[in-house]
C-alpha cells in the first residue's frame, strides 16, 4: 500500500491551516511515518503536483489523500479523520486534558479536524460545556445569530458581545435589540476608545478610510473593543465561513489564537468557527427553518453587513463581501478581526 498526502500552499507561501492540523494531528498519533509522500497544490499554479492530483480525482479540499493498493483502484479520503480511522486504524490518541487544562497544539489539531466533518451544533456543546461563560459568541451578522440559537438550544451557559462602532445602520441597532429580546440574553456592547476616535476624527475627518484604506478606523473601533471584550475569555465563536471571501478560504474550526495579545490574561485562547463549512444558502435555510432573527437590511439587498459608509448592496454576481470596503482590492476586505 502507498499512500500520498496532498497538502496546498497558499499565495502567501504558508501552507493552509488545515493540512498544518491534519499534519500535527497524524503526528500526535504516531501515524505520520506512514505517508509515504507529500505532495504539494500551489494556489495559483495548475501545473504544480497537487493541482494535477486534485484535477485527475476532483478534489476541491485540501488535504486529501490517496491510498493504492496493488490490484484496486486508488481509493480518495478528504477527510483526515475518517483517512486515520479507515486506512491507519486511528493510531493512539493523545490523552484527554482536564477542562481546565490548556490544549496542546497536537490536541486543537485533532480536535479541529474531527470538528470539521462534525455538525456545528456538536462543536458549540463542546466549546460550552467545556468554558462555559467563558466562551463567548462574537454577534453581528445572521452567522452569528444562528450560533446564539444552537447555543441557547444547547441549555448550557455562554455568553455574548457585540462590537458597537459608533457607524452601524439604524436597522442594525434595532437587529441587535430584536435579538436580545428574542432570546432573552445579555449581550455586552463593546465600544471603542472615545479619545482615540476623537484624535482620528479631528486628524482626518469622518470618511479618512476613503483615502487611505479602513485599517486605522478599524482599528479603533474594532480591534482594541475585540481585544478588551476577549481579554477575560478562555474561547470566542465566530459565524465565519470558508465561501464568505478570498481571505477566507482556509477558516479552521478551531485553533489556537494567538493574535490577540493579553487575551485572559496571558492564558491560552481558543477560536472556534463552527460554521465554517456551510455555505450562505445554508446559513439562510437554518434561519427560516428556526424563525432565527436577522437584519432588517437584507431584505434591501444587503448580504455582509458592516459599519453604514463602508457597506453597500453588492451588484448582480459579485460575491457576498464584495459590498464591504468596495474601492479595496478584494484580499484586504477585512477589519483586522480575523487576522491578527
């Protein structure tokens, strides 16, 4: 039996998150010496080893792995977990860790491979029964709402917070109240540093980010309110999906975040993105199917909703995010939230 892992490099060099976890994991269970190759998928090279494989099988995802045996046809496992399982026989797991315990780098990979064929309802138990208040839901888009619903479903205790700008959508400031309501929950309202917005507004004006790009108004009114909300938090959930944008293709259901210094006082924090393999279509299902709240707003077009100067209606066949920060070049359409 040979079998060949097929690991993707992104455009920036690195490869993707999950061949990194698939890697860490089979590692961990002592597997890894079993791959008898490893071959490489570059982004933006059809020619590259990997892309050849991923054409001559159609395999989309990364990492996938091909198993032959003489006298059969070669055999295609997208997923590492159920690849482990089937063809490695599992290997030995790493021993399980006390809920007040940090993970080790080989248990998040483990974890988020397995989370990821798993449904997002089996990913949010975990992350509450584990953290409890001390994992928190990020809320502002119908993502986000439709994880405060399997969250309250759940029974288990969480907690919520929103980051208030000072430049959303009246319809917005209303969905938030809708929710609260709705579910009958607390959501903590986070906003920026009054003396930083008034030294940024009285520098550049109110619409700077026209000229000179969104990072430094984002900045204020997003990331220092994300850093100070998660400062106390041992776990954040996010609505984030692989399909949103360019710059998200590669979102793992869980990882280690290591972005945001300070966070619980210099302890470990857990990201986890629980919906990260369902599509917008999806996302819309579960919201009718469970009467789930949503922004007023999307019933006028409007599919990502940000701040109100920096978020339009996107045009017929641009993609989702293609309305946020428009007169950006399409891989920097990010506040800086979900990038460091």
């Amino acid at each position: 039996m040979r079998i060949t892992m097929v690991k993707k490099r992104l455009l920036g060099g690195e490869a993707c998150q999950k061949c990194v976890q698939a890697e860490d994991m089979l590692k961990a269970r002592g597997l890894w010496p079993r791959i008898d190759e490893v071959v490489w998928a570059v982004e933006g090279e059809p020619d590259s080893p990997g892309m050849q494989l991923a054409a001559k099988y159609r395999v989309e995802l990364a990492p996938f792995f091909i198993v032959e045996s003489e006298g059969s046809e070669p055999r295609v496992y997208t997923s590492t977990v159920q690849f482990s399982k089937e063809v490695l026989g599992g290997g030995t797991r790493p021993a399980a860790t006390a809920p007040s315990a940090l993970l080790s780098s080989e248990e998040v990979a483990s974890l988020a491979l397995e989370f990821d064929s798993a449904p997002p309802e089996r990913t949010v138990r975990w992350a509450l029964e584990r953290f409890g208040r001390d994992a928190a839901i990020a809320f502002s888009g119908a993502e986000d709402v439709a994880l405060i619903d399997i969250a309250v479903k759940s029974g288990l205790p969480f907690s919520v917070f929103t980051l208030d700008t000072g430049r959303l959508h009246a319809e917005t400031y209303r969905f938030l109240e809708k929710v609260r309501t709705h579910y009958g929950i607390a959501i903590e309202v986070m906003f920026p540093d009054a003396v930083q917005v008034q030294g940024l507004v009285e520098k550049k004006g109110l619409f700077s980010f026209y000229q000179d790009g969104h990072g430094e108004c984002c900045g204020i009114r997003k990331i220092e309110p994300l850093r100070r909300a998660l400062a106390e938090k041992r776990a954040w959930l996010t609505g984030q999906r692989r399909d949103q944008s360019p710059t998200r293709t590669d979102v793992p259901v869980l990882q280690i975040d290591s972005s945001h210094p300070g966070a619980n006082r210099g302890g470990q924090l857990l990201k986890l993105n629980p919906l990260a393999g369902w599509s917008l279509q999806k996302v819309w299902s579960y919201i009718r199917a469970n009467d789930v709240p949503y922004n007023e707003l999307h019933d006028q077009g409007f599919v990502s909703i940000g701040c109100e100067p920096c978020t339009r209606v996107p045009r017929p066949g641009e993609h989702e995010r293609a309305g946020r920060w428009w007169w950006e070049e399409a891989t920097k359409r990010e506040c800086g939230l979900h990038t460091g």
